[in-house]
C-alpha cells in the first residue's frame, strides 16, 4: 500500500496557486530578503502571481519556511537560509531588501545583530545590485521620525531618535540603510527606491510578534486582559498588509527615487484601538492600563501626499475589514494550536 501511495503522490501534480504566464521580456528575477516574514511572504505571493521568478533569502529570525510553503516546489521559487550579514551571490533584475526583525521586542532581543543585519546586510544588498545592475528597494519605517515633533509626518521632516536609547539599534540602523542607499546611488550610481513604511497588520504576523495588533487580538481571543501600555493616549494609523504590498510594488516600478510614506493616515489612540479589537471579537475583556515603555513614540500618522501624487497609491482597505481577516487568521492559528495540544 505504502508504494502505490508513494506513486499516486509523484504523479499527481502538486496544485499551486494561479500564476500569470508572462512572456520572457516581461519575466524579471527578483530577490525578496526577509521574504518569509510577515510582510515578504505577501509580496512574495504577489510577485509569484505576477509571473516572475522570487528567490528568497532568509535566515528564519522571526521568519518562518511556512508562510511560503505555498510556493516550494515550483519552478520559479527558490528558498534560500542564509543570513544576510554574510555576502551573497545571486544574479538578479530587482531587489526588496525587507530582511529585519521589526517588532520592538525581537530588535531590542539582539540589539547588536539588528544593527549588523540593518547596516552590514544593507551594504551586502547594495554591493550586489550594484555589481548586478538590479534595482533596489529598501524597507525602511516610520522610526526613522523617532518620537515625531512635526505630525503629521512628512518625508521632508528629519526626525526625533534617541541615538542611544532602547529602540536605537532599529531606528538608527534604519537611518544608516537609507544613508547607505542614497551614497550607493550617487557614487555607484545604484538605482535606489526608498519606503518608509508605517506601522502594517493582516495575516501571518507573528504569534509572538509583541505588536500592538497581535497582542489585543491574541488577548481579545483567550478572553485575557487586554494590555494598553501607559495612559494609552499615544496614537498610531494602521495599515493592512495587501495595501503596503500594491505600494511596494509601484514604488518599485516608479521613476521616483526619494523616500516615500506608505501608511495609512487614519490615526487611533491605543485606548481606542483596544476597545476596537474588543468590539469585534464580541467580547467584553478589561482593558488595562499597565507601565508605559520607554522612548514610545506619541504621535505617528503618515503625511502620504508624495505617495498620492508621484505613485498614484492610496491605502483601500478599511481598518474593520483589515481586522475582521486578521482576527479570522489568529481564531484559525489558535485553534490549531488546540488541535495539536489535544493530539
Ligand atoms: P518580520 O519579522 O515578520 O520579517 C522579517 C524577516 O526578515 C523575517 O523572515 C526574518 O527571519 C528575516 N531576517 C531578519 N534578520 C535577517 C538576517 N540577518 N538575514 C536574513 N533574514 C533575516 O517583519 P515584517 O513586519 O515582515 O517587516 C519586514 C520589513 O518591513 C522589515 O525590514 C521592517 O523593518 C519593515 N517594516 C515593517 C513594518 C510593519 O509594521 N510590519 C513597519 C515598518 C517597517
Ligand atoms: N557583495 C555581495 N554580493 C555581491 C557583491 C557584493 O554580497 O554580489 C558584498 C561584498 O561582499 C561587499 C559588499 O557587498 O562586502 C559591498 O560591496 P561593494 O562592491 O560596494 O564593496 P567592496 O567589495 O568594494 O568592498
Ligand atoms: N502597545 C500597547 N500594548 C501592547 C503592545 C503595544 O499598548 O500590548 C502600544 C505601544 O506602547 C505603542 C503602540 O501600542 O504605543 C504600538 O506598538 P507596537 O509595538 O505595535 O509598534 P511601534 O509602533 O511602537 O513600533
């Protein structure tokens, strides 16, 4: 029995998603670093779709081979676990160079290896397009505003970073890649795309991820406290991950090469945003208000009017439907969790 099903498997085809047939002109290599994060793996699945041919690299930080499981096997995928502080050699036409822990609680976890994968990672991508002639995008965050004087944040605004404060290593490393970019881009002449993206929720964040999103929606499901951290006045906008993924992508395409916002400008308290999550969980969990953290921004919402004009993009997805999938997504992550315990 065990060989008949051995056979049936090798000769039935494995199903992958639909994936465009783009002529060879169109057909590009694309490198995705960081692609089997949250966010790289719905650019991956997006690209993938397009047609074009995605390798991967990714050393598994905070990243897991799950969220693109969808895609190995397939003749344009390839997954490569390496570490980006290491050079890497591959022969490609554009690079989204997203690979970095983002939450607050994985780069303050290894500060000094957030910094290297930030700066050495970000040379080592650079010094590959450049010997390639690739294209390069670089992921950097609303961070770089630090705890933002001017708001709503416009790219011009230089920004408010504690160099040495708790969450440095990230907004400085961050500030050193976009450095980094632009004197690649004048001295190799390195054809840059730079994103500043603001804070990004939806399907396959982290169950450990530590981020505001996750936290209540995890609390909300397990009927726990749900956790504001200080007075819960501080405000952030969020955006839902299919939103900054159609930005990364026309970015990439575009001819405009100064940093960009891709967020969404609607802004919520914390305070508000934990009674939202409550609501549509259906439940009627307190709401605590417990230490606040050090160096947290108060304030942040994009100024995304360069987005408007020069990429013609604009975030779509309302927050209550951007939660409604995510919520569906963790209710399914736990309950199979449950399963597995119960095995
Ligand atoms: P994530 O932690 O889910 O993904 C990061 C990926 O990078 C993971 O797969 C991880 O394993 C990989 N990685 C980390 N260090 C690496 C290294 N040294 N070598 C190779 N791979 C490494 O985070 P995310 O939310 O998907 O964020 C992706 C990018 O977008 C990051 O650069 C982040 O700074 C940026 N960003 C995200 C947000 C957000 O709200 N999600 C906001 C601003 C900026
Ligand atoms: N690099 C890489 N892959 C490449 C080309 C370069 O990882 O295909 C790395 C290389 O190891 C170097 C870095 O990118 O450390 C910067 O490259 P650059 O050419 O700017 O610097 P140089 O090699 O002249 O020091
Ligand atoms: N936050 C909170 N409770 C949590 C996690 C985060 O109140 O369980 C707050 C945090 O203090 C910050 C905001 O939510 O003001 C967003 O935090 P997150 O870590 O998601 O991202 P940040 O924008 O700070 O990088």
């Amino acid at each position: 029995l065990e060989k008949k099903l051995a056979y049936i498997e090798k000769q039935t085809p494995r199903r992958f998603p639909f994936v465009n047939n783009l002529n060879h002109k169109s057909k590009k290599r694309i490198l995705v670093t960081g692609g089997a994060g949250f966010v790289g793996s719905h650019l991956v699945d997006k690209l993938m779709m397009s047609g074009h041919e995605v390798t991967v690299v990714d050393n598994f930080f905070t990243g897991s081979k799950r969220n693109v499981e969808q895609w190995v096997g397939h003749e344009n995928f390839e997954l490569i676990h390496q570490d980006i502080v290491t050079p890497l050699f591959v022969e490609v036409d554009e690079i989204y160079h997203l690979a970095s822990p983002a939450s607050p609680p994985h780069y303050m976890y290894n500060s000094v290896k957030t910094i290297k994968t930030n700066t050495i990672g970000t040379i080592n991508m650079l010094g590959l397009a450049k010997r390639v002639g690739a294209k390069i995008l670089i992921a950097s965050t609303s961070e770089v505003y630090g705890d933002p004087e001017v708001h709503p944040q416009p790219e011009t605004y230089w920004g408010h970073v504690n160099p040495i404060g708790p969450r440095a290593c990230y907004d400085e490393g961050k500030r050193v890649a976009e450095t980094l970019s632009y004197a690649y881009a004048k001295q190799d002449r390195v054809s840059v795309r730079v994103a500043r993206i603001f804070n990004t929720y939806g399907p396959r964040m982290h169950v450990d991820d530590g981020r505001v999103v996750s936290n209540f929606i995890l609390q909300a499901l397990r009927n726990e406290t749900l956790t504001v951290y200080g007075r819960g006045n501080q405000t952030r906008s969020f955006q839902y991950v299919s939103d900054l993924v159609e930005g990364l992508v026309t970015l990439m395409a575009s001819n405009f090469t100064q940093p960009v916002n891709l967020g969404n400008p609607v802004e919520y308290t914390i305070s508000e945003f934990a009674s939202i999550i409550r609501a549509i969980v259906g439940n009627n969990n307190p709401i605590k208000s417990v230490d606040g953290i050090e160096d947290d921004p108060q304030r942040r919402k994009p100024d995304i009017t360069r987005a408007k004009i020069h990429l013609k993009w604009t975030p779509k997805v309302p927050l209550r439907e951007g939660l409604i999938r995510t919520i569906a997504h963790f209710r399914g992550v736990l309950e199979k969790s449950k399963l597995t315990l119960s095995l």
